[in-house]
C-alpha cells in the first residue's frame, strides 16, 4: 500500500516537472548595438521623380543602410536561427507578409518570411514603382513588375529558404528593401529599441546570426533548455578603412 501511494507521488510529480517544462519553451534574446560614432543617415534627393519631390518637401528621405537609434541600438538587423534545428519542418503561415512602396520608399526595409509563404507587394504611391527582386538561390525566381498606379497589389513567393532577397526598383534608384526567407519560424528584426526575441524554440545548441545591410554577418552558439531564456547581445562597428 505504502509503495504504491508513493509511485503516485513519484508519478505525479514528474508529470508536473514536465508540463512546467513543456517543449519549445526555450527563448534567445538580445540587443545589437552600434559601437562608435554613428554614421549619419544621409538625404535622398528623390528630384528625379517630382512626386517623390512633393511628398518630402519637408521632410527628406534619409538612407537606411545603417540607422542607429538615440540610444545607440541598431535598427534593422536581421537575427536568425542559422542552424541547429536539425530536419523538423514547419508550417507556413497563411497570412501574407506585407512589402509596401509608400513615400517612395519601402516599408519595412529589413523583414522575414517563410519560405512558400505569401508576399504582397503594395503601391500605395500615386506614382509608378517597379518591383525588382534579385534572389540568387536555386529554385527563387527573380521577378521585375511594374506597378503604375496607386492600390495595385500583387503575390509572391519564394521556394527556398534563403539569408537576404534584394529588392529595387528600378525607376527610383535608392529605393531598397531585403527580406529573410526562412525555412522555420525563428526570425526578428530589430526595431526602435534594436532588441531581438527568438521564442518557441526547442531545447537545443544553436548557433543564432545577426545580418546587418553595410557590415555583414555576426554568429554566436548558444545553449538553451526547456523554459529557458538566453541572453545573446551583438556588437557591430564601421570596419577599419
Ligand atoms: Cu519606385
């Protein structure tokens, strides 16, 4: 009887350690910072196209190839799992992920998406924009449409997983955006406070990568168990010239 009553505690509390430690519990998270004096973002003149012109009268389009945030965080960078997810696959959003040519420039200018997954592209400009993607990995088609009016929209997608798709268009030289297509769902791009977030992942080693536009690719490898967070931060500096 009294054997018994235990393997029920026993038996009980294993079941608790494992629904407090359920799978895919495991986060990574971090900031990227700029070390140095950051690069000013210089004007675009977008003269070329008078509507451009008119829509920053008062207030120009900068470059994003590098933006450094007030508090010296970098905005834009893309932090991915490069690898230790082994053969799991998994499933493609059915939402689209959204690319627009607004003010003459795209928005977002860094995002991701997963492989086989929607992507509309929207003009909301009463100007003519074109559509210029340039994927180099095998099985993604380059595409170059044109989108003359205001509200047209179209979809895309891309086959394979591949770290970074250009766009451009071909009409407004500046104009530049880079997707992640990924082939799982741990993705982030840095924004205002240049903090990253990896959530959801299972128990592994991983090795994380934060690709930014100008400076290239930084990894690191790192430990991560059920219901754990790891904090990874990365540093990124103008090379030495
Ligand atoms: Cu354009």
């Amino acid at each position: 009887m009294k054997s018994s009553r235990l393997l029920v505690v026993v038996a009980v509390s294993c079941l608790v350690a494992v629904v407090s430690q359920a799978a895919d519990s495991a986060s990574i998270s971090g900031k990227i910072t700029f070390d140095g004096t950051p690069p000013k973002q210089a004007k675009i003149k977008t003269d070329a196209d008078p509507k451009c012109a008119e829509m920053h009268a008062d207030s120009p389009l900068l470059k994003e190839e590098v933006v450094v945030n007030g508090d010296g965080t970098l905005k834009n960078v893309f932090v991915y799992i490069k690898s230790g997810l082994g053969d799991k696959t998994y499933d493609v959003p059915d939402a689209a992920v959204e690319l627009h040519q607004t003010g003459c420039h795209y928005v977002p200018h860094v995002f991701g998406m997963m492989a086989k997954q929607k992507l509309q592209i929207i003009n909301d400009d009463d100007t003519l924009h074109n559509i210029h993607a340039m994927p180099q990995a095998d099985g993604n088609k380059e595409f170059n449409n044109a989108q003359p009016n205001k509200g047209m929209s179209m979809i895309r997608t891309f086959a394979n997983p591949e770290i970074m798709v250009h766009f451009k268009c071909d009409v407004h030289p500046w104009m530049s955006s880079y997707v992640g297509v990924m082939s799982n769902p741990f993705y982030s791009v840095t924004g205002d406070d240049g903090a990253f977030s990896l959530k959801g992942l299972p128990a592994g080693e991983y090795v994380v990568a934060a690709w930014q536009e100008k400076y290239g690719e930084q990894t690191q490898k790192v430990k991560v168990g059920d219901g754990e967070t790891k904090s990874v931060d990365f540093k990124f500096s103008k090379p030495a010239e």
